[in-house]
C-alpha cells in the first residue's frame, strides 16, 4: 500500500497540485462547494420526503428534478477529494479520520442511491415511514462525513 501511495503523491500531477497555490485553492474550492451543494440537495431532498417542505410537488418528481444536480454535486466532491488526497498521500493514507471519512462517504452515497432510486418508484404517493426514517439516517450521515472531513487536518 506504501508503495502506491509514494506513487501518488510523486505523480507529475501531485506535484503540480502541490506547487501552486491557486491551483490548491482552487481544488479546495471545487471540493468543498461541491459538497455543500449536495449537503443542501440532500437537506431539500429530505425536507420533502418528510412532508416538511414542497408538499404540491411528488416526491418522486422532485427526485427526478433535482437528481443530476445531485450527481453533479457529488463528482466535484469526489474529484475535489482526489485531487486534494494526491499530494499529500502518503501522509493521509494514515490518517484515521480520512479512512473513517471514505467508509462513511461510501455508505451514505449507497443509502442515497437507494433512497433516490425508492423516490422514484413511488409515482404520486408519498414516502413511508421507513423511507423517511431511512432518509433521516442517511442526512445525518452526511453531515458526519462532513465533519469527518473537517476532522483530516487535525489529526
């Protein structure tokens, strides 16, 4: 595993990540944006399958409306992350934070698939209560990726 993080972190792009400054901020930027941009999809998501907000539009025409945009969200993040994770490689592939950031990251992204992909089967009705339960669990889930993430630089 050593032997492909040095591999990373000593790629022509880990270096031109690491050399510039606009470029680093820039990549923090696109990471970070991108991940409150899908926090908020996820938030508005969840206030409509809890019947708390957009009660005149069907949960599974919201789910379809704002579904790319999810997904958009979600590949600045990830693109942000990797880019961010490569010079700095070999030191975050100890960092216990990150390690417990991905495994919750790959889980949430999992249950929001899931939950989405449910949405949209629902045609006019609304969301039972274990969805809802379920969509629940899934957005405080995100916020602890979130705050896993906050968590890398300090450990």
């Amino acid at each position: 595993m050593q032997a492909f993080l040095s591999l990373l972190q000593d790629s022509s792009l880990a270096a031109l990540l690491d050399e510039s400054r606009y470029i680093s901020m820039g990549v923090q930027s696109l990471h970070v944006l991108g991940f409150t941009f899908l926090l908020a999809l996820v938030v508005a998501f969840n206030l409509r399958v809890q019947r708390v907000a957009l009660a005149t539009v069907t949960v599974a025409r919201f789910t379809r409306s704002t579904n790319k945009l999810y997904y958009a969200g979600l590949a600045a993040a990830l693109v942000g992350g990797a880019l961010l994770f490569l010079p700095r490689s070999i030191a975050y592939g100890d960092n216990w934070a990150l390690q417990y950031k991905l495994g919750l990251l790959a889980i949430a992204m999992v249950l929001q698939y899931l939950l989405q992909r449910k949405a949209l089967s629902l045609g006019d009705a609304e969301a039972s209560a274990p969805l809802r339960i379920t969509a629940a669990v899934t957005l405080a889930l995100w916020f602890v990726v979130g705050a896993a993430g906050r968590a890398i630089g300090f450990v």
